[in-house]
C-alpha cells in the first residue's frame, strides 16, 4: 500500500488509474499505472510505483504517495478525473463541498 495509505490516513473509498501520470517501474509491458485514490479521512492523492535507487525496475518498486488535496473536517466520498488527460479532478465531500482541482499542463 502507499504512504499515505500506511499512515492510518484512513481506508480508501475510491481508486481509479490516473491518467495525468506515466507509466513507471520499467515501461512497456507489466509497467504498473499510477492511481488516484480518496480516503475517509479526507485525502485525495496519487500512488505510483518507482525502481528503487540504483535498480533496473527488475528487482520490484517501492510505492509512494502524494497528497494533492486533505480536507481534516470531512472525509471525501467520491471523485471524477477528466479521462482526456487527468488534469481536471472533481470531488465531493462529506460535509456536501465540491472541491476542483487543476494540475499544471504537462
């Protein structure tokens, strides 16, 4: 699991591939795509896998993550990514929010 995930950041409600990010751990076939993924604690963040330092990618891939929203008062419930290009995020919140996030222009 990631990082965010591994530090009681809550269980994840929703995940889904994401498609801002590149492929990673090695490219091309067997490569793992990038996730994004909400919790019940109100975080909202991206989970890739990397080779480790040093390695080739053939030796496994250590998992990180990265929080791109955390809302403390309210755990989001679900979320929608622009499948054009994954720049756009939509979520919403317990607490009935919409939250919009923009990543920058690849």
């Amino acid at each position: 699991m990631c990082l965010l995930a591994c530090k009681g950041d809550g269980a994840w409600r929703q995940v889904h591939f994401d498609p801002y990010a590149e492929s990673f751990a090695g490219g091309g076939d067997g490569a793992q795509p990038a996730l994004l993924f909400c919790t019940d604690a109100g975080a909202l963040g991206t989970c890739s896998a990397a080779a480790p330092p040093g390695g080739d990618g053939g030796g496994g891939a250590e998992l990180s993550a990265r929080a791109l929203y955390q809302e403390a008062a309210s755990g989001i419930t679900s979320f929608a990514v622009e499948a054009a290009g994954g720049q756009d995020i939509f979520a919403g919140t317990e607490q009935e929010c919409l939250v919009y996030i923009r990543r920058p222009a690849g």
